[in-house]
C-alpha cells in the first residue's frame, strides 16, 4: 500500500480538527440516511456510499466500516450494513471503486483514496477503522489490516480468507469475524481459518448461512457490528457496558435455544462455544450465569448428535478436498479437444456430484456436492472462459462453458456467452441453438443483440433475423454478457 498508512496516521493530526471540518465538508452526507456518490478529495476517480447513523454528531469520534464490495456495488452492499451501523453507532463507507479478480490495484487505490477522505470529511476514531471485504477483496481487507496495525481493529471477511502470503499467526493485531455460505465453493477455507485462529487463541467469530458465494445477510451483518463491540470492550479501544454484553448474551443465548428447538444441537454447540470464547474476561468467570453457561457447553459437547457431527465435518472436509482435486484434474485443461472418453468423465463427474446433492438424507455431504458443482460453475462459466477469450481460443470458451451448463442448463449469460463463442468459431448451426436457448430462458436485450460484433457472422441469416423479431424492446433486467463472476 502506497500511501494509506500515512493516510490512517493523518486521522490523528485531524483529531484536532473534527468538529469544524466534519461540518464544513459532510457535503451531501446526511446523519440517518444512505447517501451515494461522494467523490475522494485526492482521487476524483473514487467514489464512495455513505451511511452515517441517526445520533451522528461531530463532536466526539466515532468507529467506521470501510466496505469494499467484490464489483464496487457501494450502495446496494452498503444497504446490508446499515441496520447494524444504527444499532450499534458506525459510520459506513462503502467504496464504488474496489474490484475482485484485477489483481491487487484497486483495492488499493480505493483503500488509500477512502482513508485519506473519511477524516477530513468526518469525526473518525482513528484506532477503530474496521474493513470489510467479499471473495477477493476479503483477502485485500485482511492486507490492509496487516499493513496498518493499531488503527484497523477488525476485519470482516466474507467467503475469503487471509492472503496465502498473510497467514495469521499468534501477532494478529486485529480480531476476525468471517462468514460463509452452505454452499459456497470457499466455504472449508473459512472453517479452515476459524480453527486456525482458535488455535492461536486469537478473537474470532465464524458465521455460516444458508446459501452460496455471496455477502451474508443483514441480520449476521448486524451480529458483526455487535461482536466487534464486545472485542472493543475487550481491548480497551471503547468504554465497557455491561447491558450491551448482557443484552447480546441474551440474544445469543435465545439463538442457542432456539437451534436446539429445531434439534440442530451441532450448531447450538457451535454457537454456545463461540459465545463462551466472545464473553472471557468480560464476565464474572465463577458467576452463576457463566458457571450454567460453562455446564451447558460441556454436556452439547458430550451428546452423541454433535459428537457424530463434529465426526462428520471432518469426513466430509476429506470428502470434499477429494473432490475438489478431481476438478482440477478433470477441467482444468479444456483449451484442447476433449477425448470422447474425457468428456464422459466430466458429464459423470458432474452427474455424480447432482446425485450427492440431492441426497438430503446425509446434508452435510449434500452441501459438500453443491459447493463443488459451484466450484465447477464458476471456473468454466468465468475464469477459464475469460482466460480462453483473452487467448482468443473460442473453441476452449465454447467448451468451457459447455460444461457450465451441465450446471445450470437455463443460465442466461452462459447460453449467450455460448452463442458468441461459437458464432466467432464459424459455428452457425449450434452458435443459432445457443441463442434460441438464451431467449428460452430469458435473454431479452434485442439492442445489443443486434450491435454485438460477436455474432457478426449470424447477421446474414434469415434465422437470425428471426430471432430478432421474437425479442422485445431492449430489456435491462437481463444483462447480455457476462463481464464479471457472479455475485
């Protein structure tokens, strides 16, 4: 990072002048609403949402969540942290500029251009800037926390963990709070990382969901906010408040009952002990609540339902590596013509995978299947796609996502993206059965359709000529191609 820890360091000096510049510069900014399009004094390029919450006042400073969205989504990502930046008195700033895929670049021009912006538009508490980062720009949330110790207190990392050549060791200086889907293709690196941490007795928090590769939801947002105050507490960086702890003892308490209502006693457990590790030293230790809080940890821990889950976890862990080095030895080389005996081994790999998944009588394993088929997904609908149109190698795009569409067969993008590649391959007849496909399954752009030099070579064709005539006007709700991984 060029020159965003002396942006951080800057915060201190402008501690001084908080409340006249923070009511001189807010600019559009307004305490109580989401407020988007703020450009960066040193970077005009950047732009960033805004959230400050409804009791903002100038005068005293407060903690802020940068968020740096994965695509620069900075309102609607922004959105999800609202509910908890009001309860819990955050300043949000979520930046427009920040990208996933593009190397490191981005996210660092959006990181310096935001920290050097924040203090001289707002009253920032320079010890508690807090990151949070999705997919990739998780691991270039963590690097900003490495690079600017004592002034970034947390991170939240969704479906990303820590950079390969970042890995936390027992120096961490700042706590931890990550999330991921049931399905999301990096979920077991998070699990991965959760042990790590509690292995090196550092703060940390895990949150699992029911979905894919994706932000969590607002309300686990919200829980984040919380948690980082407790951590706040812990550390010293904020005055302890003994009804906030015991009001998020209670919530988490009532979660706790309510999984084991629902008979998941594995995830009751996973929460009790998340919540015996969050309230050390913040609670009377031989107290009667921890003491029953302590009994109740013990005997989940001992019952042979989370027993046999944690057991299971494990074997599904192995379970899923294994597949997943299939995957790279089956698709990772599509650039050349696939053997016949090559292609049926995919199709088998990704009908087997089906089948796992739609067995909901072992769901871990269910889960597993589905976060391996999204791994799948992702790599030939984007990655090696994007990379086989770069070489210009349209016979290894047509392919690739060929295969995507073993996954999901009614895909809008990929169809389209299919027609196109093989329409630059000269293959009229399957490039014409790909874009019949598209507008089955939604495709309604008959603007871009008909400029997109892509499918020059279709443009002669009464077929085409056809198709054009069934589209409607041009429709936005479906984008025509696919210039970025899904969300």
């Amino acid at each position: 990072m060029r020159h965003g820890r002396r942006a951080l360091l800057s915060a201190v000096a402008m501690g001084l002048l908080l409340q006249v510049s923070a009511s001189a510069d807010e600019g559009r900014a307004v305490a109580g609403e989401l407020v988007d399009g703020l450009v960066c004094a040193s970077d005009a390029e950047q732009t960033y949402a805004v959230y400050l919450p409804t009791g903002y006042v100038a005068d005293r400073p407060w903690p802020v969540m940068v968020v740096l969205d994965a695509r620069g989504r900075g309102a609607s990502t922004a959105e999800r942290f609202r509910a908890g930046a009001e309860r819990f008195g955050y300043i949000v700033a979520s930046s427009n500029g920040s990208r996933s895929d593009d190397g490191w670049e981005p996210i660092e021009a959006a990181v310096d251009a935001l920290l050097d912006d924040l203090p001289r538009r707002f009253a920032i508490d320079p010890r508690r800037y807090y990151v949070a980062g999705f997919s990739g720009t998780s691991r270039g949330a963590t690097a900003v926390a490495y690079a600017l110790p004592g002034q970034v207190a947390g991170v939240l990392g969704a479906s990303g963990a820590f950079p390969r050549k970042l890995p936390p060791e027992s120096d961490l200086s700042f706590v931890h709070f990550g999330t991921a889907g049931s399905e999301d293709f990096n979920y077991w690196e998070m699990e991965r990382l959760d042990e790590r941490l509690r292995a090196l007795g550092k703060a940390h928090r895990f949150e699992r969901f029911a979905g894919g590769h994706d932000w969590p939801p607002a309300a686990i947002v919200e829980a984040a906010f919380g948690w980082f105050e407790v951590q706040a507490m812990r550390s010293g960086l904020r005055p302890r408040d003994d009804a906030l702890v015991e009001q998020l003892r209670r919530q988490a308490l009532e979660q706790v009952a309510g999984l084991e209502a629902q008979g998941d006693r594995l995830a009751a457990f996973r929460r009790l002990r998340s919540l015996h590790e969050d309230l050390a030293g913040l609670v009377d230790a031989e107290g009667a609540d921890q003491t029953a809080l302590e009994r109740r940890l013990i005997a989940l821990a001992k019952h042979p339902e989370v027993r046999e889950g944690l057991a299971e976890m494990q074997r599904v862990a192995a379970w899923e590596e294994t597949r997943r080095r299939e995957v790279e030895s089956l698709f990772g080389n599509l650039g050349r013509p696939a053997t016949a005996a090559e292609r049926t081994q995919r199709e088998r790999q990704i009908h087997r995978l089906q089948k796992a998944a739609a067995d909901r009588r072992r769901q871990q394993r269910a889960d597993a299947a589905r976060r391996t088929l999204e791994l799948i997904w992702v790599r030939t609908s984007f990655y090696y796609y994007r990379d086989f149109i770069a070489r210009q190698n349209f016979g290894g795009a047509a392919a690739s996502l060929s295969l995507a569409l073993e996954v999901r067969p009614q895909d809008v993008r990929t169809l389209y993206n299919l027609a196109c590649a093989l329409a630059r391959q000269g293959r009229r007849g399957p490039a014409f059965d790909a874009l019949e496909r598209a507008i089955a399954a939604g495709y309604r752009d008959a603007a871009h359709l008909a400029r997109d030099p892509d499918l020059a070579s279709l443009r002669g064709e009464e077929r085409y000529r056809r198709l054009l005539g069934r589209l409607s006007a041009p429709d936005e709700a479906v984008s025509a191609k696919q210039k970025s991984p899904p969300p």
